[in-house]
C-alpha cells in the first residue's frame, strides 16, 4: 500500500471535526497522534515527529447476478452501484453442465472487457464449480452503468450460475 505523509495539522483537525477514532497525545515534549481514522485506514507516529502516515486503502464492492441457464446463449444485465474498476469475476455453477464449455464474456455499453472471459468447463463440472477471471483493461465503470454478462450457450443442461462481480473504487 502506498503511504501519503499528512501533517499532524491536518490529522488534528479531521480528530477534532469528529472524523477521527484518534487522539493527540504528548509524549517527551513531542506531540504525535494514536488511534485509527475510520474505513480501517491505520494512523501512527514514526518516532514522535510532527508527521505521522496514513495507509491508503482500497475499497471495493461486490455485486452478485443470476444467470438461469449457461447452456442458452444469452445475456444477463446487473448495475454498477458506484464508479470504479472491475478487478475480479467470479462464477459458480450449480449442477453438472456437458457436451462443451460455456464460454462467459463481460460487456460495459457494448465493448468487451478486456480479459473477462471465463470457460467453464464442462469436463468433471459439478455444483459448487469456482471459475474466476482478472479483467485487464477497457473495466472501468460509472455509477449506475450496466454490466452485461453473456454465456456462448454451448453446454448442454440447463444449470443456474451466479456471477461475483468485484469493483474496486
């Protein structure tokens, strides 16, 4: 994680404005800050100098999306719920797919996401199968923008997927 130097100044204020689960304390003549800021972003004097590091943290949501049948070639629609970068799909089938693979692919306003494709293989499928892909580029979404998921319908058996969409922000 990359650090950012704040000055005890600004961390003062944010703790004094309620902003803070922190406190200034003084410590051999120096102040310094103990404590946390919220969203698990940890604060701590280095040496009880006048600047102390925040981590900056990632967030991430998780949006889910039903799709009825992977072995029907289709599509299935769910909504970004904030701006962000879609870091992670996930797919879990529920029950026994043959004949061939079904090849899912993600499209944001008709461009193919850049790396999300994920094959689920129909070899040894079974309920509970986990399949994952880590889209690489063209995965940036606005808040409220639709997220189409799209199967190649080329399995056969008609088996529910759930898709785990992971959007860092």
């Amino acid at each position: 994680m990359k650090k950012l130097l704040v000055s005890i100044a600004i961390i003062a204020a944010l703790i004094f404005t309620g902003s803070a689960l922190a406190e200034v304390v003084q410590h051999s003549g120096s102040l310094g800050v103990k404590g946390k800021l919220g969203d698990s972003r940890h604060i701590w004097s280095e040496g009880w100098i006048n600047d102390i590091y925040i981590d900056s943290v990632a967030y991430a949501d998780v949006i889910t999306v039903d799709m009825t049948d992977i072995s029907t070639a289709g599509s299935v629609w769910v909504v970004a719920p904030y701006a962000g970068t879609i870091t992670t799909i996930y797919s879990v089938i529920n029950g026994t797919i043959a004949t061939a693979p079904a090849v899912i692919t993600v499209e944001l306003g008709g461009t193919a996401v850049t790396g999300a494709s994920i094959s689920i293989t129909h070899t040894s499928s079974a309920a509970g199968d986990v399949d994952s892909c880590t889209p690489t580029a063209l995965n940036t979404v606005t808040a409220g923008q639709a997220i189409e998921i799209i199967t190649s319908g080329a399995s056969t058996n008609t088996i529910r997927a759930t898709f785990t969409i992971i959007i860092t922000r």
